[in-house]
C-alpha cells in the first residue's frame, strides 16, 4: 500500500500553505531524511525531509501550486516490493486523505485527542508523515500531547525514529525507547518527542488531557458586521484611480489574528513616563567599553530597546501573577520571563521571542534580537523562534511616534508599547528641570491582568529603567 505524504502544518497558525517546488522528481528513490520538497507558509520558505523510504511514486500537487490546505494529499511513495507505475492518486485528485493513526490511538484516559480544538491547530497526521529540516514545528498542543509517552516501536535494540526527532531526542536527553512512536508502523516523529518533552520526560501521566477541551471555546470568533465584498468595495472608487495589491498568507494571518484579539481580547491600558538620563549614561559607559575587531567594529552596540526588554523580563519576575496567559478554562502562570519583540518586515510583522529574558545578559540580548530580526526579515526563523511568550515589546521610539497603544498578540497577557525618548520639562525638588524621558503604555488582557496588577507590573518597570544598574546585577 502507498505512503501518503501530506501538507505539514509548519506553524500553530497554518491553515495553507504554497508547494513551492518539488526536489524530487516521479520516479527517484527517496530515503528517511532526504529533503523532497520546499513549502512557502504564511512565515517562512521550509524544506520538507521525508521519514519514509521508497519510490516517490506520484506528485499530485505540482510545484507552484498555492493554497494547498493543510492535511491534503500531495504526493505518495511506493513501498517496498512496491510497482511505482502502479500507484495512483484518489480520484479526487489530491483530496485530504485519511488519517493513517490506527496504529497511534490514544489512550482511554484522553478522550478529548480525537477532535481537532483549533483550525489553525497542528494536525497528529501530518506532522506523522512529515519532519522538517529547516524548520522545526512548534511544541504540539493539548489534543496531540495526549497519544505519545509510551514505549517506542523497536526491533532489537534499534528504534525506528525521523531523522528530526532522533536530533531533538539527542540535544533534549530523551531516550527514544520511552517514547511512542505515532508516525507510520510506529515509527517516532518530532511531535513524539516534543509531546515526551512537554510533559515532562516519557511519563504518561504528565500529558494532561484535561486541558484539551480549552482552545473549543473559541472556535468561531463572532464578526462585528459582514464584510464588504472586493467589488462592493471598489465600486466606490473611480476606475484606475487605485492599484490592487493581492493579499499574501502572513498579511491573511495578521488580519485575521488581529480582528481576533480585538474581538475577543478585552484590551485596557496603562501608561506611564519613564525617565532615561540615568539609562543613557550607562548605555554608553558600557558601549564605550566594548572591545574592537581587527577593523575596529565594536563587539556589541546595545540599544535602548535591550534595556527595555530586560528590564520587563525582570519586572515580570519580580509581579509574577502578570506573567501570565490565557488558556480559557484556566490562567497559565509561566515560570520565565519569555519576552516577544515585534519585528517589521516587507508586507507584515513578525514578532520572535527571547526565551529566558530575565537570565540573560544586555548583550545576549542584544545579540539575540539582532539575529533573530534579521532572519525574519528573510523569513528564515524557525516556528519555535516566533510562538509562546506570555509578553511583547512594540516599539515605534525610532520613528518618532511619542506614544500608542498596542494591540495584545494571544495568547500573550499583556504587550509593551514604547514610544521616543526626548528631552522634557519637569518638576523637581519644586523648580523646573529638563529630563530626557519617553513615555510606556502596557496593553492588558483583563482576563488575566487586573488594573492594579499591570499598575504594578508598570511600577516595578519604571524603577528598573530609572534605576538601571538594578539589571546589572
């Protein structure tokens, strides 16, 4: 019987994506980890690696084809013993084939891994057929964490895995032959590995199911008023008098999440000057003290932003009930100040997140951010690099903007807006002075921020960046 090979979902946002092109062609004999096909998301380009071996038997979605729903057939290998020339595709002509998961059911104790929770969720039967070379997936959900954490498939002493998980399982010190292998006869693929990670090392019971039947509660998010059609649209308009610029995934993904955050996300804001004289000097008294290459570039150039970034990372730690998220049955209260950064590319935005702020020094920080923005602008950052996070810094300093309030990205809790430094009039000790200051507003989920919460979470932020030998230390 012939392998099918499905459309992956490479992001917990992607719904479709772009056959770009076809590495291998009908006919070419494909190995466990050969790279046969490169897809175009909503965020990234991403090479495909097989985790099957055979005869790439028939493409049925051809390369340039776009909007190829996630789950869909694109391609089927012969097995061994296999006549390619035989194999042929559905009827249908590449219609989602069915869930090859038989081999993979989940326990008794998860009866909520069967639904799909989420349209924009990772579905178990594509990633079970598909690892991704350039590109990891991102941690599986609640339904998928479910059906792993039991013994893998082995014959001997070997275990038949992906490529991609037994790299995972390598660099995360998890032993294979604990894990259940989802994928086909067994086989383990990445998501095995990364459910295994998530609940804790192989432990069935650290997967909690119960958690599944969270994202159902918003499966439709209501519409404020139809939408006017494109013609309804350009008949209001003189012909000619405007360009017509067709809309890319990522822009389709940002409008849709945003009317989404705006709909459901019930947004407040708080705001508050920050002072920077204090700041400013010290940012330069630790650039000038960076060392040169042989052609003279410093080592490190630290920003204003790196300091923002660390101070809210700390600020967090120290009003840790605003370090959270929504998941909405229950509030998710996270360990580490994981900090998103909102990056502006061509035609959209993406926003990568520094993992484990608070622990980080200004220049890891400020080497990381500098990595990860120029890698979004190519398109190149990998899914775990741009989800999670339980915050985000917007920040429009640069373009002169003095304040604006950010709309919250979920499932985050809260978002930083940042607007300009510059030099005001205040009053101290009952006589005018000139200070260089800049103004912060936090945008606040209340279902998970109170206003007292993000009065505090602000307070601890602004003595961070008053004070700031305090992130030093």
């Amino acid at each position: 019987m012939p392998i099918n090979i499905l459309m992956p979902a490479l992001s917990p946002t992607m719904e479709k994506g772009n056959l770009a092109k076809w590495l291998k062609k009908e006919g070419d004999p494909v190995k466990s980890g050969d790279v046969i096909a490169e897809i175009e998301t909503d965020k990234a380009t991403m090479e495909v690696e097989a985790v099957d071996e055979g005869i790439l038997a028939k493409i049925v979605v051809p390369e340039g084809t776009a909007d190829v729903p996630v789950n869909q057939l694109i391609a089927l290998i012969a097995g061994e013993g296999e006549d390619p020339k035989s194999v042929t595709a559905p009827a249908a002509g590449g219609a989602p084939a069915p869930a090859p998961k038989a081999e993979a059911a989940p326990a008794p104790a998860a009866p909520a891994a069967a639904p799909q929770p989420q349209a924009n969720a990772i579905p178990g039967d594509a990633s079970a057929h598909m690892s991704y070379a350039r590109v990891d997936q991102a941690p599986a959900g609640p339904a998928q964490a479910a059906k792993p954490n039991g013994a893998g498939q082995q014959t001997g002493n070997r275990v038949f895995a992906s490529p991609l998980a037994k790299r995972i399982a390598k660099e995360a010190g998890v032993d294979l032959g604990s894990v259940r292998g989802s994928g086909p006869h067994g086989r383990i693929v990445e998501k095995d590995v990364r459910a295994a990670l998530q609940g804790g090392g192989a432990k069935p019971a650290a997967a909690p199911a119960a958690a599944a039947p969270a994202p159902a509660a918003k499966p439709a998010a209501p519409q404020l008023a139809p939408s006017m059609g494109a013609d309804q649209v350009k008949a209001m308009f003189e012909a000619g008098s405007y360009e017509e610029v067709p809309l890319d995934g990522m822009r389709k993904t940002i409008a849709k999440r945003l009317v989404e955050s705006k709909q459901t996300v019930p947004h407040f804001y708080l705001a508050l000057d920050c002072e920077l004289d204090a700041l400013m000097a010290l940012r330069e008294q630790i650039n000038n003290a960076a060392g040169k290459d042989k052609d003279g570039k410093p080592a490190y150039k630290l920003s204003v932003n790196d300091f923002v970034i660390k101070a809210l990372a700390i600020a967090l730690q120290r009003v840790p009930a605003a370090n959270a998220v929504w998941a909405e049955d229950r509030i998710l209260k996270m360990k580490h100040s994981d900090v998103g950064v909102a990056v502006a590319i061509e035609g959209g935005l993406f926003t990568p997140v520094v993992r484990r702020a608070e622990q980080k020094t200004l220049t890891a920080i400020s080497a990381e951010v500098k990595d990860m923005a120029g890698r979004a602008r190519n398109r190149r950052l990998k899914p775990e690099e741009y989800t999670g996070g339980s915050t985000a810094v917007s920040n429009l300093g640069m373009y002169g903007i003095k304040d604006f309030q950010a709309v919250i990205n979920p499932p985050h809790g809260t978002i930083l807006a940042v607007g300009a430094g510059e030099q005001r009039v205040v009053v101290k000790n009952g006589a005018p002075a000139v200070v260089q200051a800049m103004t912060v507003t936090l945008s606040c989920d209340h279902r998970v921020v109170d206003g007292a919460l993000g009065a505090e979470l602000l307070a601890a932020f602004k003595q961070l960046i008053e004070s700031p030998m305090g992130m030093l230390v």
